[in-house]
C-alpha cells in the first residue's frame, strides 16, 4: 500500500495525514500488544497524526485512554520526531490568569509528550470568556514552543470568522482547521455555504464521527458512548444504516470504507479522524484512500446522497 497523501493544515507548517487516528474510547478497550501493533502498522502505512484528549470530566469515572496512548507508543518505539499529536483543549477549563497552560501541561504529563504539533478548542459553551483572552493565549503558547497550530471543533463559521479578525488585529496566527461532524448523513454544516466562503480562502477542516460511534458500518446496538447528536438525527441514521451496508456491498466494500471514503472528496478535509480498536479496522479504512481513486469522487459523491440525515434540520452556520 502507498504511503497516505500529506496536506497541509490551512497556512501553518504543519503536514498531516489524510487519515489520522483518535484516541477516545479505543485503546481503553484493545488489549495493549495489539494496540502497539495496530499503531506500528498505522504509521508504516503513512499515518502521521494522532488525536489525543484528556476526556476525564469532573464527577464522571475517570479514563486514561491517553495515558494509555502515550504507554502504546514508547512501546511501539517510533520516534517523537516521526508523528503529530493533536490535543484538546477545554474552554470550560480555561483560566483567566494562567489560560490553557494547566491543561496543556497535565496533557503533556498524561500522554508522555512535551509539544503539541497542533490543539483543537473543545465547544464554545463558555459565554464568560473573551475570544480575545483565547487568541492572545494561544499565541503565547505558539511563541514559546508548546504549540505550532491551532483549531476549533464544531465551532460556528461566525466564530471563526471572529478568531481570524481578532488574529489579523493582533498580528498573530489564528485558527488554521476546525474539526467538523461530516460523515454521509451529517453534511449540512461542512458542505454548507458559510464554512465554504471559509474554505475557499484557505481555511481547512478535519473530519470527525465519520462512522457514527460504529452506527454507519451496521452496528445500530450502540455499546460505547458516542458523539453528540445535533439535529436528533440518530435515529433516522440508524434506520439508513442498512442501505449504507447494501450499497458497499454493491461496490464490493464494507460500510465503513465507503463512509471514510465519502469524507475523503471534501476539498477542504485535510485528514479524516477515526478510531480504531483492531487491526483488520485500521487495514479496512487506510484501504478507503484506494476506493476513491477506484470508484471516484463524484460518484461516491452521488451514492451518498440518500444518506444525508440532517439537510434542512442542522443550520449549516453551525453551534
């Protein structure tokens, strides 16, 4: 298999893989030798970027999928300098005198790495918080070597538009790629035209849910917790999720190749984010950037259309 295609993340100097592997809910569940495996194959095959979050809430169980990811990978003995790691962090726990740096250090000491190549800003549900105070303190992170980019997830293209003004203003960079919910059933949003206005000047996305939490491959008995569901549309993709299984079949593929497969005609979409928790998952999606070249993007374009759940229900402007 080739090695993946690497695009760059909106004007930064950061090249990351057109897949890329996430860590919530999936190495808590592998066992350890197979983890280490499934992630030497990974980067053999040209994945670079690994999504990495502490996902602990306060007064939820904790979880140490990322202190499981930083164990997998000292054991797996890839050299820092031959992956990216994306962080999270967390408006609700952002400081108004230290900012991000608490977190970002506890994420440094959780995942065992001392840099991140970029860091994704969780949900704006924070309205006590300045994107100004945002935007200066990423910056001081930039300048002082802890970060090289940075983005949002599921942020509005307003707010966005925000965050590049107030950075424009300040002389600094700002948000580079907002990870986005885009999958066959939830398009309202990335294929709308307010985030096309953005993409069109140069701004990126990564793609993320692409599977639904597994619902999109067939598996509508949901044993994990996943995603949010905006719009409501859960439902209505479950229900559609046996003709998603037919028409692979048709093509000769699985469901889960073909719905990686559809994120990957976005122009915008630097890397697809997805999970993993066995080997044959891993080979079944990496082999998703040879079904576009097979079938191509329009038509897969096409076969995807009755798929799409939440047109006319999500506000393509975004939360």
């Amino acid at each position: 298999m080739p090695a993946l295609p690497r695009r760059r993340v909106g004007t930064s100097d950061v090249e990351v893989s057109l897949l890329s592997l996430g860590s919530w809910h999936t190495y808590d569940r592998m066992d350890f030798a197979d983890a280490v495996t499934m992630i030497r194959t990974a980067v053999t095959a040209g994945v670079n970027l690994f999504d990495v979050g502490v996902y602990g809430m306060p007064g939820k169980p904790p979880v140490f999928t990322d202190v499981l990811w930083g164990a997998i990978m000292r054991a797996s003995g890839i050299p820092r300098d031959e992956y990216l790691v994306s962080a999270k962090l967390w408006i609700e726990g952002f400081d108004d005198e230290r900012g991000f740096r608490p977190q970002l250090r506890n994420a440094f000491l959780r995942g065992g790495f001392d840099h991140a190549d970029l860091v994704i800003l969780g949900d704006l549900r924070r309205a006590d918080v300045e994107l100004e105070d945002l935007v200066d303190d990423l910056s001081g992170l930039r300048r002082a070597g802890l970060i090289r980019a940075w983005g949002v997830n599921n942020w509005s293209a307003g707010n966005i538009r925000r965050l590049q003004r107030i950075a424009e203003e300040r002389g600094v960079d700002g948000p580079q790629v907002a990870q986005l919910k885009y999958s066959v059933a939830r398009r309202s949003i990335a294929d709308g035209e307010p985030f096309g206005r953005l993409f069109a000047e140069g701004f990126t996305m990564q793609a993320s849910d692409v599977l639904e939490g597994g619902i999109l491959t067939g598996r509508t008995d949901l044993t994990r917790e996943v995603g949010r569901d905006p719009g409501g549309i859960r439902e209505a993709i479950t229900r559609s999720a046996a003709g998603l299984v037919e028409t692979a079949e048709k093509l000769g593929t699985s469901a889960a190749r073909l719905a990686v497969a559809f994120t990957l005609t976005h122009p915008a979409n630097v890397s697809t984010l997805f999970g993993a928790t066995r080997l044959a998952q891993l080979e079944d999606n990496l082999a998703a950037v040879e079904l576009v070249e097979q079938v191509g993007a329009d038509e897969l374009r096409a076969l995807a259309e009755p798929f799409w759940a939440d047109r006319g229900v999500v506000d393509p402007e975004g939360p």
